[in-house]
C-alpha cells in the first residue's frame, strides 16, 4: 500500500472510511472501550498515553482505559512509539497499523499472531491487563533478542511457584542468559545433565534462583 493511499484514509472522514472502520470492529472483535480509545487516539495529530485526558474526553475510568490499551497492542493495532528531538525522549501511540488493517489484509495475519501473542499469554496467566511499564518490559526482552519461547518458558516457570511479576521473570530470563541457555530446549538439556536428586527433574521443578553454578 503505497503512502499516498496511506495518507489519504487518514485524512478522509467519509461513509468509506466509516464503513472500514465497522469492518475493523468486526475482524478484531473490538469492545466499546477498544473502540473509543482508538478513536480518541484517531483524532489526535500526536496521540499519546495520557489516562487523565483520555478519561476527560472518553468518560472511561483507569481501569477501562488500560484494558483497552492492552486489548488494542495485544491485537496489533496501536504500538508505542519512543523519538527523540532536542535531546529529549518522549513516547507517542503508533497507529499505522490500525489504518493498514483497514484497507488490507495484514488483519489476517495480526489476527493469526493473537492466539499466541506473547502479550496476550502473560495476561491469560497474570489473570489481568498490563501496563504500560510491564508492556515496555517485555518488549524490551524481545527487542533484546531473547527467544519468545524461552520468554514463555520463564513465565510458565514463575507461574509454578505462584509467582506473577516481571521482576521475578528477569531474574530467571538473566540465569538462564548467565549459563547461555537460548531456547526451552537447552534448560531441559542442562537439568539432564545435571546430577539432582530427582532423576527426572524438569523445568518447572527447579529454583533456578539458587543455582550458583
């Protein structure tokens, strides 16, 4: 899609434009809220997070507003976006996705990515939307080069010993960097090798915290 077309959708307010943006609704199964956050970020020249000001003009509270933001970069429609000018670095909402979903089929492909979203996975097991910070955070893991699978494999590890927070997830991610591991696969082959008292030691049996190897 070329940025003239691009360009023109966004600018454009017509019956097509709203006729899209029904179709939208219906491909990502987008509630009210979704929907009028994204609206409130269409109808801004720079969007960005502000709770305070989405809540003037939206009348939803905090507690929506973030579940909103959640559904809508689990989905793959909005992103954060960090520029830097003067010196200073600020974050602004990215929304090209949302306008390509419109008038392409990328939607197939973000709708494909959704069931097994890494964002989508550490909601379903921390039984609640993220924030802004812990979004960053994981971003952050993948932008780093840490395998997703091994990311997952993390989670599910703090999971077992009822442990649901970032911080803990670091800890582990940063052992597993300290012994090389890349993928789920190599901290299965390391517990193997390693002579434990139950010979059938698995991932989610081991402190990982207290290996001082």
């Amino acid at each position: 899609m070329s940025n003239s077309i691009l360009e023109g959708l966004i600018k454009e307010k017509d019956y097509t434009f709203k006729k899209l943006l029904f179709k939208l609704i219906n491909d990502f199964n987008l509630t009210l809220e979704d929907l009028l956050l994204l609206i409130y970020f269409m109808n801004q020249e720079k969007p960005v997070f502000d709770i305070k000001k989405i809540s003037l003009i939206t009348y939803l509270d905090n507690k929506k507003i973030m579940s909103a933001f959640s559904s809508l970069t689990s989905k793959g429609l909005i992103a954060i976006k960090t520029t830097k000018e003067d010196g200073k670095i600020s974050e602004a909402i990215d929304i090209t996705n949302t306008y390509r979903a419109m008038v392409s089929d990328i939607n197939i492909n973000i709708k494909k990515n959704t069931e097994t979203n890494i964002y989508s996975s550490f909601e379903k097991e921390f039984g609640r939307p993220l924030s802004p910070v812990e979004y960053e955070i994981i971003k952050a893991w993948v932008s780093s080069g840490i395998n997703e699978n091994l990311i997952l494999g993390a989670l599910k590890e703090a999971v077992f010993n009822n442990v649901r927070n970032l911080r803990y997830i670091d800890k582990i991610l940063s052992e597993w960097e300290k012994k090389g591991f890349k993928s789920v696969e190599d901290v299965n082959s390391y517990l193997k090798k390693k002579e434990v008292n139950n010979p059938k030691q698995e991932l989610f049996d081991y402190n990982w915290l207290e290996d001082d190897e």
